[in-house]
C-alpha cells in the first residue's frame, strides 16, 4: 500500500456524515476510505456533499453495523457490493473492496469480486484523480500518483486506457467532461486511446450518453473540451464533424463554425437551456452556406440549424418542452432586436409567447454570439444587456405584451356578439398589437371600443 501522509496541503475537512460513517465501520472492526470524486474535489478546493466510502466490510455487515447504529439503508447496488446509507439526511454510499470481472458489454461487469484491500479497489477505478483514497488519520492511499496529477492538471487513466475503455466505454465521455468541468489536459495516451475506441460508446444508452453532454455543455472549460476532444464527440454528436474546419470568410468572424460555437457556449451563462441553443444555434451553416466572390454567406443557417437540432435532441430523449424552448432561441438568435420597450414587447409576444425567462435566455445568447465574432462585432453585446433592462422596464411597468395581459378576453368579445371562431383571436390579437404599438391603452373599456369597431368591421366585410 503506497500510503502518503497527511500534510498541510493535504488535509481536507471531511463533512460530519462521512466521519460517522467511518466511525460506524471502523467501530464495527472494518477498515473504511473515503474515496473518488469527493477526495479529487476537495483537494482542488471544489464544493462538494456527496461522500462514497469503500471499506472491507461486505455490504450485509455494513448494512448490519449502520442499522446498529439507527441509521437507515438501502440496498441499490449490493450485487456491486453498494449500499446507501442515509446519515443527517444526507446519502453515502458505503461499497465493499471489490475488482471487477470481465465486460462483455462493454459498460458493466458480468461478475464482481470482493476483495481485501483498498489498493485492489482503487486498481479498478477509471482515472487516476478519481482513484485516491483518504482516511483523517492515516493520511491518502495513492498507488497510481493521483495526487500528482491533480498537482500537474492532467486526465490519465489507472492503467492501459485501452483495457480502461473497452471495460466501460462511458469512460470516455467522463475524460470529455472532467476536461470540461476541471480544465485539466488530457493525458496524450488516454486521448489516443479515446480516439481509437470512441465507436465502443454505440453500447452506452443514450440516456447516460445525454447526461455526460449535459456536463460537459455545463463546465467551466467547455470551449476547451469541445476543440481537443471534438473527434470523440463526434461519434455521439455526428454535426459536430462538418462544423469543424468550416471557414466562414466573412467580415463577422474569425473562428471556423466549431470554434466560433465553443466560444458562444463559453460565454453563455452555465444553464442547460441556453448552453444547447449556443450548441446548435450555427449547426446549419455548413449546409446552408453559398459563396460571392471570396466571402461566404449562410441565409436561412437558423432554419437549418434548427431542424438539425430537433433531430438531435430528439435523438438524445429530450423532453419536448425543452426542446421547443431551444429551438425558439435557435429560430430567433440572429434576429435583430432594436432595444425600445415597443421592440421588446413584439418579440416577446409574436415570437416567445410572453415568456419574458426566455427572452432573457435569448440576450444572453445573442451577447455570447458577438463575443464570439470578430472584434468590431463586439459592441453588440451591449445592445443585448439593454435589452434585458428595456425588458425589466416592461416588466415592471406591467405593459401588456401578451393576450394572457390584456384587459379582456374572449369571453368578451363574445358578449359583443362576435360568433365563436378564429374571429374572436383576430380580434384579440389586433387589441394586443394595438396595446404593444402604443395606439391604444390596456384598459378595458378602450380596448371593448376598439373590439366592437373591429367586429362591425368584420360584419360589414361580411355582406
């Protein structure tokens, strides 16, 4: 066992449920570690509550040792060897010295073995960073140099990646995401190993393979993940591959489309809805573009893009509510939005259905997009933080930029005696294009007046 001493740039403050789990087992006679990515983020000074302990204990002492104890469990892997055990309210995992068996999937072990020691276990884990264990008196276990890895900022996996990968193919989008979310670099064996066995990631489900891209969307780095490992992506997301290396040749950008879009990712916001608009907002431009002379154009890029993105993220189980949230955003992203509070209210009306949430999500797309071009393109990005003001000024004068807000509503127009119809709505909707013109105020008995011309209008139409 290669056992490394606490130090003073080493010691890490374990939360109170992890100490008394290891307290519960080691009370018991068992030998317990914390372990994995909660060991890997404190030591990068990373917040985090979610506490994995691996001990030598087999899960049914454990689970008799804790409900000794008066805590409570559950068995939601002990064909693994875990147990999950609920302590101040917050779950551990506590899962027994174990190595694993062969992969004849590709993604889990057809049998596992329970083992005696912790170096036994670490052996069996995926990258080196995630293989370090610690115990708050005996210090780190560290047989694979984890430690200096976190140290030099390095992604490597616990042994030949090749043999890593083909047992758990999932392994290689988690190299994609630690990327993202740590900015480590990537270790050059590792990621050789992830170009050549990305076609192993067929046998991970898309729902775990929708995950591992919801991270990495999220990180912190993820412009930089997307440009090193954007040949394994491609595998999961094929779009990708026509977007690298494609040249736009305009005065407006300096980037290929791959590049431009991870850096519009990169300076969107890190919430989920914005960060897939900023992913699929351009992924029409290889297909929709056409050339003058020596610059290139893209008309109609959004409407490529998004019908490239319904596919994907139909592809990928989204649930159709957030799909359509994105695709909204991916429609209008190149739409030009003078910031006046009368602009403002048509989008938000017309094009967003009153949803002022997402209005702000397509600021902040549309500032993230001029961050991402050429310099001069830069000033943009202003326009779109005033029109987030513009909008907080609506919102708070509470104008009317939506049929939910006007004073009336089809009930009525009905009592003028308009016919139930489409003409009740096109009378509705030309009050609240009055209201949003400013031609008309949002007070009921102006907007029946204007109702009742409208429908003796549509009568006299009629004969």
């Amino acid at each position: 066992m290669k056992t490394l001493a606490t130090t003073a740039n080493h010691i890490i403050d374990l939360p109170s449920h992890a100490l008394a789990a290891l307290e519960v087992l080691e009370s018991a006679g068992f030998e317990a570690w914390c372990v994995g990515g909660f060991i890997r983020d404190a030591l990068l000074g990373r917040a985090g509550n979610d506490v994995d302990i691996a001990c030598s204990a087999h899960w049914r002492q454990a689970q008799a040792s804790f409900e000794a104890a008066g805590y409570r469990t559950h068995e939601t892997g002990v064909a693994h060897g875990t147990l999950t055990v609920i302590i101040e309210g917050h779950p551990v995992e506590v899962t027994t010295y174990r190595c694993d068996g062969s992969y004849s999937d590709g993604r889990h072990p057809d049998e596992v073995s329970f083992v005696s020691t912790i170096d036994e276990d670490l052996a069996r884990r995926d990258f080196t960073i995630n293989a370090i264990a610690y115990h708050p008196i005996r210090g780190f276990v560290d047989e694979f140099d984890g430690l200096a890895d976190l140290q030099t900022r390095v992604i490597r996996t616990v042994g030949d990646p090749k043999k890593r990968f083909a047992e758990d193919a999932l392994r290689i989008l988690r190299a994609c995401r630690f990327k993202s979310q740590l900015g480590f670099s990537l270790d050059e064996e590792t990621l050789s190993a992830m170009k050549s066995s990305k076609s192993m990631l067929r046998s991970v489900s898309i729902e775990r393979v929708t995950h591992e891209i919801d991270l990495l969307l999220l990180g912190d780095h993820v412009h930089d993940a997307l440009m090193e490992t954007v040949d394994v992506l491609s595998f999961v997301l094929p779009e990708l591959a026509s977007m690298k290396g494609f040249d736009q040749r305009t005065p407006y950008h300096i980037y290929d489309v791959l590049e431009h879009t991870a850096w519009v990712i990169q300076h969107t916001p890190p919430e989920r809805l914005v960060r897939w608009a900023a992913l699929i907002h351009d992924m029409g431009k290889p297909a929709a573009a056409f050339e003058d002379g020596d610059v290139r154009h893209f008309y109609g890029h959004a409407h490529v893009s998004v019908d490239l993105g319904r596919a994907l993220m139909t592809r990928f189980l989204m649930a159709p509510a957030f799909r359509d949230r994105v695709l909204t955003l991916v429609k209008y992203h190149d739409d030009v939005i003078s910031p006046d509070a009368r602009a403002v209210k048509r989008v938000l009306g017309r094009k967003l259905g009153g949803d002022a949430d997402l209005f702000r999500s397509l600021c902040d797309l549309k500032r993230a997009d001029a961050l991402s071009q050429a310099p001069h393109c830069a000033p943009r990005a202003e326009v779109a933080q005033e029109l987030k003001r513009v909008l907080d000024e609506i919102l708070e004068s509470k104008d009317a930029f939506s049929l939910r807000q006007l004073a009336v509503n089809g009930r009525d127009i009905l009592s003028l005696g308009v016919e139930a119809g489409p003409r009740v709505g096109t009378i509705l909707d030309a009050a609240l294009e009055a209201v949003v013109e400013g031609d008309l105020p949002n007070e009921r008995e102006a907007l029946l007046a204007f109702a009742a011309s409208q429908a003796q209008a549509g009568q006299q139409g009629a004969h």
